[in-house]
C-alpha cells in the first residue's frame, strides 16, 4: 500500500510496473485511533491526507487535512481553557449560574493550594516582622516564578499535544537551563530594586537574587516536568498542571526568600 505521485505517473515508462512508482506513506491510521492523533500526525507530517487501514492492512478510506481542521482547532480551544482552569463543558452560550458552576471547583482548589503557600510565611513570621522590607519583595518573586512556570507549561503542553511524548527529557533540561538564564537576570534586576528600598543593602540584596533565581530554576523545571509526568500516567496535563506549577512555585519562592533571609540577615 502506498501513494503514486502523478508527476511520477505522466512520465514513467509506459512498461514499467506501478509497484516501482509507489512511495510508502509517512503515516497510517485505524478506525479506532483518537482523532486527536489523527490531527497531530497531519500537522506533524504536513500530510494533505493520511490513509485509514483495517488491522490487516485493508485500506478503508482516508482522512484529508479539511476534515480534521475542525477537530485541531477544537482540541487547542480545548487545552487553552483548561490550562486556565475554565472547564470546556462552560459555553459562551451558558448561564451565568452555569459559569459559576463550571469555574468554582478549581477556584476552590486554587484557595488551598494557595494557603499552602501562604503558609510557609507563618513559619518565618519572626523574619518577616524583623526585616519588614521582605513583605515587599515576596510576592514580586512568586509573581515572577508563576509567570515563568506558565511560560514553560505551555510549551510543554504544545509540544505534547503536537508531538508527543518523545523528546520530553530534551525538553526538560532546555527548560531548566532557560531558568538559570532567566533567573541570572531577574536576580540582578531584583538585587538592583532591594539596594532602593528602605533600609536596602548588599546582604538583602544577595538574598533576594538568590532567591529569584532558584525560584526561576524550579518554574522551568516544574512547568517542563509536571505536565510531561501527568501525561506519561494518563492525566490530562492541560487539567491539572497549571495548579501543581503555581503552588511548588509560591512555596519555594517564599522559602527560598525567608529560609535565605533568616540564614544571611539575622544569622538564624
């Protein structure tokens, strides 16, 4: 089974057989296959149409590129919703009701995960209340590691939807050396911002660069990490990456800001 390009076809010789013009197709698919794959084969391969074969190798049909437009497109509005923690059971159409129901659970889930968090300032709250200046500078380094996180956590979920699961390893790593880069400079930046602040000097400073820069290592890590292990055990990793990333960012972010502090400030 195979293709005969019809270039090919005009100016072969007129003897020569047709087994000799057919060139073996990039990709074949079954009746029962996901037609989300169907789609990431099409798009990976650049095919106009991909062949649908029975288990014995019977050609049935194929599937051109028109008729998974349809099916792409639903399936990124689909991961794009979910990655913002927006169900796609909720419609433009539904009630405001409906709404409420469809995006409070992970609300909810969200407040949990978020006092977790919170909750490692009442563990350093004698930090907290002798270097006030670090009340200021905590939620600038979670803000910052959040947003890296869901930089890299939706890469990742591109590439997973548009490739697989190959090449994650490779992922993971490139991931985790844009953290060192990246949190190099927003370390600096942050440095620069804790020397103008009251009560501002060197030791604060060297502090909260520190502290910037691991939290930036961990977004990489955990927003190439986490969505590659939910999907690698079958869980949807558009569904409940973006929770897992934020927390483990917020947490180490505070730690790494107060534990530094406690250590290098007031010699704790």
């Amino acid at each position: 089974m195979g293709t005969v390009r019809l270039d090919d076809l005009v100016i072969a010789n007129p003897e020569e057989q047709i087994e000799g013009l057919v060139e073996e197709p990039v990709a074949i698919i079954h009746p029962e296959e996901d037609q989300e794959l169907v789609g990431r084969l099409i798009g990976r391969y650049n095919l106009a149409s991909i062949p649908v074969v029975s288990v014995t190798g019977i050609l049935l049909g194929r599937i051109t590129f028109d008729d998974v437009i349809d099916v792409i497109e639903a399936e990124q509005t689909e991961d794009i919703l979910r990655l913002a923690g927006v169900t796609d059971d909720e419609d433009l159409r539904h009630t405001w009701t409906e709404s409420v129901r469809a995006r409070l659970p992970w609300l909810v889930l969200n407040l949990v995960t978020a006092s977790l968090a919170a909750s490692v300032i009442l563990v350093y709250e004698d930090v907290v209340d002798q270097v006030i200046t670090l009340a200021f500078l905590a939620p600038i380094i979670a803000a910052m590691g959040g947003s890296s996180g869901t930089q890299s956590l939706a890469i990742t979920i591109r590439r997973l939807t548009v490739e697989g699961p190959g090449g994650v390893r490779g992922l993971v790593i490139k991931e985790l050396l844009i953290g060192l880069v990246i949190g190099g400079v927003l370390g600096l930046g942050i440095a620069g911002i804790a020397l103008l602040v009251p009560d501002g000097n060197p030791r604060l400073g060297l502090v909260v660069m520190l502290a910037m820069w691991g939290n930036q290592v961990v977004a990489g890590f955990a927003g190439a990490f986490v969505p590659a292990t939910l999907d690698r055990i079958g869980v949807d990793p558009s569904v409940a990456s973006s929770v897992f990333v934020h927390t483990l960012t917020d947490l180490c972010g505070f730690f790494l800001l107060l534990g530094l502090a406690s250590k290098l400030l007031l010699g704790g």
